[in-house]
C-alpha cells in the first residue's frame, strides 16, 4: 500500500504532493482539479513499465487516434504540453520499509538527441523479431523513455520506450501489469471477461460472498448463473424465481458487482474508481462503502476513488465511523491555489472527518 504520492509534471500537475494515504482514499474537489489525473498517476506509477496503459487511458478519454503520430497523443500528458519537462512520478510504501517507486518519463525528440536510447530501442525490436531485411527506420520518430526504479542505496534502473511512429513497436514488462485494476467513470467491462472473471469466481467458491454483498441493490437475488445464447456468454441472475440479465438489473448492481468480483478474484493491490458514485442510490451509499471497507481489510487491497458528491462523502465517514475503521479511511480534497493557480490536496484523517461531514461544501455536486 502507498502512504504517500508525489505528482511532478503530469497531466495539470506541475507538483503536487498528498501525504497520510489509508486502505480507502476518497478525491473530491470542484471540476478541473484533477481528480481523474491524480488517479491516472497513481496507475501509472503501479505499473510503470506498461506503456500500453498510457494508451489506453488517453482512449478512454477520447483524446487517441490510432493513426496519429502517438507523440500527438502522449503529449497530452505532460503539464502544459510541454515536452520538455520530465515527469516524475513517486510513491513511498507502507510496506518494505518505506521503500519508495519512482517513474520519470521522458522524451527525446530524433535519434540525434539522444543516440543510446534510441540504439536499445532498435535493439530489442529486432530481438522481438521486428525488423525488415534486417532494419527498423525510426528516422523521424521521437521516442518516450519511461526510467523505473525502487530507491534505495543503489537503485536498479528498468527502461521501457513508446516511439511515436504508430507502425514502430512498443515494449512493456509483464511483471507490473497485474498490481492494478481501473475502473472509468463510464465504461463497462467486456461481457466475455466478465463471464470469466464470474466463472473463476464460481469455481472458488465465493459465489454466495457475492451474492451477499449484491444483497444492497438486490434483496430478491438468490443465485448466479453463467448462460451461453448464440454463441455469448452472458451472467444472469436470479430473483424472485425469474431469470434476469445481470446488465438488465440496473448501472449500480452492474458497477458494484465488477468491483466486488475484481477484489474476490483478481485481488490486485491497488484498486482505482472513478465517480464510485455512479449509479448507486443515496439509501445505499452507506452499504456499499461497508461492502468496500472489509472487501479491502479482509484482502489487504488500498482503494482509491473520485466523487463528486457529497453524500458519497458523509455515507463514507457514516460507513467507516459504524464499523469503527475510520482510522482506514482518507477524504482528499484537491483544490486551486487562487495565488499561484496551482493545484494542491488537504487530507482528512479520522480527526477530521466529522467536521468535514457536518460542513456543506459548495463545490461538490449535489
């Protein structure tokens, strides 16, 4: 679990630091503030040798085109479109001592302006077997160099690179691909991968756990099952002795069922949430961070999620204060210096939250 991040030229961070991390983090602030791209630097640091990830989540805002020159793209992530600032993202852990992770991300414009990079770059392409007669022009392209250490007395550097030319390849490391899962604002999961995760799930034998945490949008829900018709397999549940689709049963049940199955299942270590709020009535907001709070105590996951409500904050703190966990659970709010226009974060810790739960904030959306 983290303890802390620090943020340095990233998306509309030029540096921003939020100490005291919980188990259960909660991001609030007014639109702009940088809610979704602080969760986008903590995924990114969680894997950060995947640069298929900066991709994907550039896509998942609509600002990718797969034929575009990708330094197009991934300029969009350093603060001010300015490429010439490196990003350096950190995070010191609860864990091994306090070790700390740090990612820069960099890039280099041609070939010229740094020769070494570039010459590892062709390197491992042709050891993938990319080349054509024996080889790769990169003439033209800029390359991203994403630099991967754990600090310590003498730390070991990891490099992966993202060329900008869409036709050149791309290197990611496996072993950081499976510390995180991410859930949009918006997006659903692939029905195909949802009937596996739910298969996996069945075959260990947590189907009634589910079931039991579903109970909040669902009281009539007594089973599960996997149905395969013409050729898709699709979850169904059953209530009341009626067979239902489980996408037909409603945004909140189907949100709150991935999330549930991601911690039963995947079991990452990190989980992120954008707008957790999406789709679940005010009545059972309580319910569902109870739900939230043991899934990640009983299996030692750090949830990270945004909102932009503040009846999602006040059934958190009624949440965590009920079950005597409030030591666990962070509010952020992320807000703009009007000095310096600058973004910043004030954490709330268990100290805190009753005055923060009592005080109607004017930037949360009601």
């Amino acid at each position: 679990m983290y303890k802390s991040f620090r943020v340095k030229n990233f998306r509309c961070f030029k540096d921003l630091q939020i100490n005291d991390l919980g188990r259960v983090n909660l991001i609030a602030g007014k639109n702009n503030t940088g809610k979704t791209a602080l969760m986008e630097a903590g995924l990114v640091l969680s894997a950060p040798l995947t640069p298929n990830l900066l991709l994907e989540l550039l896509q998942s805002r609509g600002s990718i085109d797969s034929d575009k020159n990708r330094r197009d793209v991934w300029q969009q992530i350093f603060y001010g479109l300015d490429t010439t600032c490196e990003i350096n993202l950190y995070g010191i852990e609860q864990e091994n001592d306090g070790r700390s992770r740090r990612l820069t991300i960099l890039e280099f414009e041609s070939i010229e302006s740094n020769p070494e990079h570039f010459a590892n770059y062709i390197q491992r392409a042709k050891e993938i077997g990319y080349f054509r007669d024996g080889y790769i022009d990169a003439r033209g392209a800029s390359l991203l160099v994403y630099t991967f250490c754990y600090q310590d007395s003498e730390p070991e550097l990891d490099y992966v690179y993202l060329a900008s030319k869409p036709e050149l390849p791309f290197f990611t490391k496996n072993y950081a691909d499976k510390r995180y899962i991410y859930f949009p604002a918006e997006a659903r999961r692939n029905p195909q991968d949802r009937a596996d995760t739910f298969s996996a799930l069945e075959g260990s034998g947590k189907l009634p756990k589910l079931i039991h945490y579903l109970d909040v949008f669902e009281p009539g829900l007594s089973d599960m099952r996997v149905r395969t018709l013409s050729g898709s397999s699709t979850i169904w549940g059953y209530v009341n002795s009626h067979q239902i689709p489980l996408r037909l049963m409603g945004t909140g049940l189907n949100r709150f069922a991935d999330i549930a199955m991601a911690f039963l299942v995947e079991k990452p270590q990190v989980i992120f949430i954008d707008e957790i709020e999406n789709g679940i009535h005010h009545s059972v907001q309580s319910k569902v961070w109870k739900a939230i709070g043991k899934l990640a105590s009983d299996l030692n996951i750090q949830v990270f999620a945004t909102t932009h409500s503040l009846e999602m904050i006040r059934a958190a703190y009624e949440a965590f204060s009920e079950d005597a966990k409030l030591e666990e659970f962070r509010y952020h709010r992320l807000s703009r210096s009007r000095k310096s226009g600058e973004l910043r974060a004030t954490t709330y810790n268990e100290l805190d939250m009753e005055a923060v739960a009592a005080f109607d904030f004017d930037h949360e959306v009601r």
